[in-house]
C-alpha cells in the first residue's frame, strides 16, 4: 500500500465500483459510476471525483437515491426529451441524457435533454464533453445541489452555482471544453480552504450585513458571490430555471441541499445540448479552424508577470495526461475516509 | 419642435423608416428596422438602439452594407439551419434567424440558427424575446462588433464583449429577460462616459501594463475586463466560437472594427434557439411557477443599504412602459447628430 497516495485510474476505478456494489448497485451502473467518477479526478476536479463517494453511498445507504433507478422518457419531440431520473445518481442520468441528444442530433442537427428526479453528477464538463466523439459540440448546465447564494442585494440563500460546461472539439490542440460556476468561487474551493486552513480572498464570500468574510470555517454563515455582480447573479438565476423549472426539477428555495440530508430526494435538473458541427460546417476545417483560435490566443502579448495564455479545457487536457500515466494523488485525510468506507462496507482497502 | 427631447415612439420609428427609405432601402425592410431600433430605446437600451442610425446610414452610403440583403438557408436540417445574412443589417438577418427556429422548434421543440454575413444586430435581448409570443424560451449570442478585450492575461485585442441574453416568459409577471455582455461593462458605457465627461470606476478597463484605467478618453490605449476574471473570458471565447467560427463568420483577429471602417464587409456572426415549453411542461403551470420564483426573489432579506432585489428583465419592461407613456428621451448631443443626418438626407429632421 505505498502507493496509497499515488493510485493508478485502473485501480480507483475498482474501488468505487466494489463500493457501489457492495451497496447492491448493479454491475454495469457501478462500472459506469467509476468510469465517470475518476474521470472526474484525471481531470483535476478533486472536489468532484472519488472525494463523493462517501457522501454518495451514505445517501445510498439512507434510501436517498436509487442504485438501480428506471431511467424514464417522460416527453419527446424529434429534437428534444424530458426525462425522469428514478432519483438515481446524476451520473447515470445524465449519461443517458448525452446519449439520446447526440443521437437526436445526428439527424436534427442539434438536440436538447432535459432531466429531473436526479442527483448530483459530478463535474459539467463530463456531459458536455460526451458528444465529442461524435464530432459534435457539448453544452451542460445544472442546478447546483446545495444554495449558497442569495439574489443580488439580498441575504437568502436561493441559488446555487449553477455550472455551465461548453466543450467544443479542436483537431490537434486540447479540445476547448469551458467549465465553470457562475461564483466567483465553487464552494468546493472554500470547503477545500477550510480543510487547509487557508483565508479566502477577499471577494469569494460576503457575510450577512455584505463584509468581505476570508475565513472559509465560517463559510456556513456567508454568501458566495456571483462573477460580475448582478450579472452572475442573472446567470445562476435564468440557468436555474432551465435546467430546473422547465424540467419540474427544484430550483430556489425547493433545492435540498445534498450534504444535509441523505435521505431527502433532491430532485435535481440538468440538461444537456448536442449540436452537430455538420449541419453548420466541414468537420475537419472547423476543427483545424479551432487549432487556428488556439494559436492566436496563445500568441498574444503579455501582461507584464503572466507566463503564459491559457485556453479553457488545457489544464483538463495537461493534469488528464500526468494522472494517466502517473497515477492520480489521494491526499491523506480522503485516504483515511476511504479506508473508514471500505472497513464498512467490508471491502478491500483502497 | 419643442418635443424633440422626449419623442413618441410612433414618431422615432416614422423618422428611422425614412431615413433607411432615403437610401433606397425597400418599405419593408426600413419599417422592420425602425420598429426593432426603437424596440431598444423603448427597453432602455440607448446605445443600441436610434443612437446607432448614423453608423448604419454611413455603413450603407460606403457600399458596407446592403439594404436589400439576400438572406438565404446555407444548410439545413430539421432542427437546425445555417443564414447567409447577404451582408444585410443583423436586425433583418437575426429576425429571419429567429422566425425560422420558432417554426423548426414547434415541430421538433428546439432549434439553433446561426447566421454569417451579418452585421450589428442592435441589443441581444431583440432576438431573446421573439420566441417568448410563441410560448417559448429564447436564447441569443452574438460576436461584437469590435474587439476591445484581450485574452485572460495578454494584452493583443482578440475578443469582443459576445453578449448572451436569455427570455423566459412569465405569466402575470414581466418576462424574465437577461441581457449581458462577458465583459464587467459594454465598451458603449464606456463611450458614454467619455461623452458625460465622467471617469469609470476601478475594474471596467486596465491599461497595457495591468493598471487600472479610469479615464475613459484613454480607451482606445485600454482593455476591457471579463466578469469573474478567467471565466467571463471563457464565456467571451466559447460565445465566439460558437457565434462565429461555426457560422464561417469573422472571430478573432478577423473581427472588422464596426466603427472604424465602414466599407469593409465585417461578415457578424449570431446564434438564436428557440425552444418550446410546451415539449417539457405545461406552458401556464410552467409561467406561473416563473411568477412564484420572481415572488421568491423578490421577498429575500436585504444587505444593508439595498432598497430592492431586481430580477433580470424588470427595468426593460418598467423603462418600456414608462417610454410608451411619456416617449423616449432623445439628448441634446444625438439629437444634432440626427438633424445633420437628415439634413443631409434632405428628410424631414425629428
């Protein structure tokens, strides 16, 4: 177990599987479930990857989400579905999701899936990304499974951070694959901040009277606050509504936040977008067009200190590729939880 | 002419019809124009709106753009299409664009539009909107027309402020309409401050160096800044590449200063989805739930010193009600300018 804090894809995979199948999830689920999951972690989305697990089975464990959920169509048209999740994890919904809108797409040129009766589904760009391979353009946004932001002006916490994920295909660059919150910050960076015992920066939360508040161990009293003001405000609210309301999925003060209560159903909403480069464009030279972007970027002059320009989807690509070949970092304090997981579950260690 | 300064709209649409018919724009096209330029002055959008009338009258006089544009389907699918916007004004191309996805979406519940050879389309929320009489959810992106943002860390102008607005229509409430650039402020509040003698607040522009740019007489030597840093510059590149580079219109280094040149042909790049409720909800369940959510907003606590939570959409339709009432202000400055316009057209002057 040297490598405990080092382990390979292939490894944790096996993990998170054996996890989920020692709470009765399916084979193919849990497969999937771990397949997804530490796709999450190759990426660098720590926060997002196998650090839920935990949190994942004991929901499972409470009778707060179905290891084995029917995956319904609710409504169809040629272009777009609503479907009902079975209160399953977003994973597998959104999964599914992805898969009848890159297939409607194929022939409609582009496709619009709507979920509800979800869960929370790890990172947006895993979604986004899924149509890809098909040569065609992603685009994910969720309601967020907790509310740690108040409209603009105001003190409730009636929104959350709404992820969109946009992921575009390049030929020989890194795709561009956009994954963001509608925060200044995720609040998976202030949860990581409390853990280190590090201060926040001055303008990821405010508390209730709208001070600055850097201490990340008293995030519960605090607000996140949106990128550009009103305008990540606006953002948070309109994703809302699309990816819950129209959904029937929860959104304002019907959203459960995920953390406090395993038992309760979260009703999460999603929804995913294929859009088929073909029916607009040549595949190839839009793709070539896209490397075409990259360079241009990259080539900008510097702002006096800057290194380098980044393009959205290259740390994904670079931190992929560094996991892959040399293992992805447990940190010690998820090492141990996973241990505690395993030992109760009455699986192999980690 | 003791109104000048607070016009009826009737009369400001008369005006801006003549003015296009006075250079051989056909009567459809310029009562088109007119009703959708005064669209955004009612809404509150002053700098899109009759403000822009001598730019276009330039434009057109140069041989830059054309009054009777060829707008053809380049390709099509069910659910999709791709415009040639034959170098016409984007209000004439866009409201093409959005005709023909409201049409697609009924059948197949969603579709995308995108248009090439476009040009300034006027505000984003224009197109948003149409959706909303058909009881759908509209969604528009453009690439602007002039590049005053570098990316995230450089200095070389490659981006523009790509606006996103998104409606979704209420039910006793006003329709929720966001309407936003990518950027902390639109380069137009920047030309207006400089017009006002006024010095922008900290955070609109940085200079070549990294410092602050408050003199707004300086802009042609600034930057503008992206909402939430990285990420509103992702959205701007994202919104570019799916406005622009996949509707083989200009992005980057080929986007042509509206402004600066009014011959050279800027080939603008749009998108407009339409998507029907109806193909996930029932459309008066579903309105009256964006009612309740507008309540739910509303009805936050406050920070201190906040007189009111706004929800994305409320000026536009309070300023809109206000100005059918009691007209559109027309200040001192642009009403000389359109005296000389229509002197120089040899129409009557407003």
């Amino acid at each position: 177990m040297n490598d405990k804090h080092n382990v390979t894809a292939d490894r944790l995979r096996g993990f998170v599987a054996t996890a989920f199948q020692a709470c009765d999830m399916p084979e193919r689920n849990a497969v999937r479930m771990a397949q997804l999951m530490v796709e999450s972690d190759l990426g660098g989305q720590d926060g997002h990857g196998v650090f839920r697990l935990p949190m994942y089975i004991k929901r499972i464990r409470a009778g707060g989400m179905s290891v084995d959920p029917d995956i319904s169509v609710i409504s169809e048209r040629t272009a777009t579905a609503l479907l009902d999740g079975g209160n399953g994890p977003g994973h597998l919904v959104m999964s599914r999701a992805a898969e009848l809108a890159i297939e409607k797409a194929k022939t409609c040129g582009v496709a619009w899936v709507g979920a509800r009766h979800s869960n929370h589904a790890g990172p947006a760009f895993l979604y986004a990304r899924m149509p890809l391979e098909q040569d065609m353009i992603g685009l994910y946004v969720a309601v967020g499974s907790a509310n740690h932001m108040p409209p603009w002006g105001g003190t409730d916490l009636l929104l959350s951070t709404n992820p969109i994920s946009v992921a575009v295909p390049s030929n020989t660059q890194p795709d561009v694959v956009l994954d963001m919150a509608t925060t200044v910050a995720a609040y998976g960076k202030v949860k990581t901040a409390a853990d280190r015992g590090e201060t926040m920066p001055e303008g990821w939360m405010i508390d209730k009277i709208g001070q600055p508040l850097t201490d990340p161990t008293r995030s519960s009293e605090g607000l996140l606050l949106p990128i550009g003001g009103p305008k990540g405000y606006g953002l948070s609210l309109i994703f809302g509504l699309l990816a819950g309301t129209l959904n029937g999925a929860a959104f304002g003060k019907d959203v459960v936040d995920f953390n406090a209560d395993p038992k309760a159903t979260t009703n999460t909403g999603h929804f995913v977008v294929a859009l088929d480069i073909a029916a607009f464009a040549d595949v190839e030279t839009f793709k070539t067009q896209i490397d075409g972007i990259w360079g241009e970027m990259k080539s900008s002059a510097l702002l006096p200190g800057v290194e380098d320009i980044r393009l959205p989807g290259e740390r994904l690509a670079a931190t992929t590729a560094k996991r892959n070949a040399g293992g992805i970092p447990i940190p010690q304090t998820l090492a141990k939880r996973l241990d505690a997981l395993a030992d109760e579950l009455g699986i192999e260690r980690l």
